[in-house]
C-alpha cells in the first residue's frame, strides 16, 4: 500500500485542525457533532450492526452518527490518513494499517499473539498498550478508542489430510492475502503460502489450484467456501480485530461528559458486537459440519510454539518492544 504522507506531514496535518476544532468546540455545544465514519465493511458486518444500533443511539444527544460502508467514502487503507488531515471523523482500523505508520504495531498482526476475544480485550486495555495509543494520538492525532472483535482465523482444506502439527501442512497450497506479513504467517503455520485475490478463491479451489485458504467462519460460510473444500482445522491462528478509531482533535473538542459517555458507547458497541460473533462462529461450526466438512482442533500449543518461534526470528519482531510478547502471552 502506498502511503502519501510522512509522519512529520500527518503531524503537521492533524495541528492544522486542532484550532478549528477548538475554535468550534463552543458550537459543539449547540448544535450536534457530526460523526462521519468510513469503512469498508459492509451494514451486515457485525461490526457495522453494533456501531448502528448501538453506538450511533448512544450519543444521539450531542452526535450524529454518520456511517459509510464498503468503502464509499474513503478507500480502505486511507482512512487514517483522513482523520490526521481533518478529512474524516472516525475509522476502523486495523493493526496491520497502523503498523504502516509505526512498524511495532506488527506485533498485533503475528499469529497466536491474542489467545481469544478476551484475552484481545484484555491486551487492550492493559498499560502495555498506553505507548501505542500514545503514539497513534501524538503522530498521527487518532485515538484507539476500544478494540473490536473481526473471529479467529482457521484453515480451511480441500481433501482428507488430517492436520495435527505444522509438519502437516508442508506442501499445502494455503492461499493467503498477497501482502508480506500476511505471506510469511502462511510459512509460519508450514505451510506453502499463495498469494491470490480473495475473488479468485472459490474457483482456485474448485480447479485445485490451492489446497486451502485461511478466513474465520463466517467468511467460510458467506463465500461459500465449504462447498469446495472438506475440512476445517480450528488452528485459531490469528484471533483478528480492528480498532475504532477516532479524531484526537474532535476528541479533545469535547466536554468531559460528552467524552465519558463516547467512550462508553464504543466499549458497549464493541462488546455487542463480539457477543454476536462469537455466537455466530460458534453455531457456524455445527452448520459446517451439517455440511459435510469435517471440523476439528489439531495440537494448537504446537501450532502457536512454532509460529511465534518463527516471528521471533524474523525481521518483523526487530521493531518490537523488548519482553512485550511475553507481557502479553502472561496476561
């Protein structure tokens, strides 16, 4: 993804707005803060449910919320940079757009890093986490205000190899999305990464192209991958979350209440949300298995030993603070 803009500039864009923001913070008063959010998710996402029904009636009385889907107002990957010029109000973000900026945000991308939603909770809102949202609010001017749940990530294959250790998966033609980091998590699992569109994965498994793909379930039953493959490994190899996103300048525009009671409506939305996709995932299972597939957990502690092994003796842990991974595998 190419990046238009350098630190010192998102700095220097994020000041600009600051007095005109202040300067309108006695509006704020009178008349309602319209907060315009753009994401490429679509209003089905239980992402988007939460944020509509509850974060949006949550802060009716000083806000209008304004969402954007499937990426109509901003293109996915920019929407940072619209907040750090004053372009845009809010976002969800992920950790691998943020690690654009600030490459020790990788360590929210690797594999078995989070154990589980709550434990991705929990991460968040431990003081590990304070220099990061320092640093996205002081160099970028976006506050991280909770963290939203996306599901746990698990291979997905054609045949009936039965998958219980990463030497299982040597060989496997495992699509995944073209970027880096995402190849080298493929390799860190065993097995042979390919990267491929992800409107070509029906039809690559169809023909064998590939031997798998990697998506949480939901994904798995929206693409209607299950009717191309036979197995589902519940590796849970990347539990995968977003960051809603807002603008530090708004934010500092607002009252103390005002500022309390968004914050609550973020934390409720996203915990509405997480509820609702982890029954989803978890009545998923029981449909795939009506299906036909075969679902099952392998040896996940090897799988998680020889991925964070993997990332450990990599470039990408070469940005990351010393002793955080264990921080964070101890909470």
């Amino acid at each position: 993804m190419t990046i238009s803009m350098t630190r010192r500039g998102l700095m220097t864009a994020a000041a600009a707005t600051t007095l005109a923001l202040s300067l309108g913070s006695a509006a704020f008063a009178q008349d309602k803060i319209k907060l315009r959010l753009s994401s490429p998710a679509s209003e089905t996402d239980q992402r988007a449910v939460a944020l509509i029904e509850k974060f949006g009636p949550a802060v009716a009385e000083f806000a209008e919320f304004e969402p954007h889907w499937n990426g109509t107002l901003f293109k996915q990957g920019t929407e940072l940079e619209a907040i750090a010029r004053g372009n845009l109000e809010m976002s969800i973000a992920s950790a691998q757009e943020l690690a654009v900026f600030f490459p020790e945000f990788s360590i929210f991308t690797a594999g078995y890093v989070h154990r589980d939603a709550a434990h991705q909770v929990a991460v968040f809102n431990d003081p590990l986490m304070d220099p990061f949202k320092q640093k996205a609010e002081d160099e970028l001017g976006v506050k991280l205000l909770t963290v939203m749940y996306l599901g746990r990530r698990q291979v997905n294959l054609k045949g009936d190899r039965e998958v219980k250790t990463p030497a299982d998966l040597a060989g496997v033609k495992l699509r995944m999305p073209g970027t880096d980091a995402w190849q080298f998590l493929g390799k860190a699992l065993g097995a042979s990464p390919v990267p491929m569109a992800f409107t070509e994965v029906y039809t690559a498994l169809q023909t064998g192209a590939i031997d798998g793909q990697d998506n949480p379930l939901p994904t798995v039953v929206d693409a209607k991958f299950y009717e191309v493959t036979n197995q589902i490994v519940l590796t849970s190899h990347l539990v995968d979350l977003n960051y809603l996103a807002i603008s530090k300048s708004l934010w500092d525009g607002l009252t103390p209440e005002q500022q309390a009671a968004l914050q609550k409506a973020a934390d409720d939305a996203a915990d509405y949300g997480r509820a609702n996709q982890l029954k989803k995932e978890e009545e998923l299972g029981s449909f795939l298995v009506e299906q036909g597939l075969k679902v099952y957990e392998p040896d996940v502690q090897a799988f998680r030993e020889h991925v964070q092994k993997a990332y450990l003796e990599s470039d990408f842990a070469k940005s990351w603070p010393e002793g955080l991974l264990d921080k964070i595998n101890a909470l």
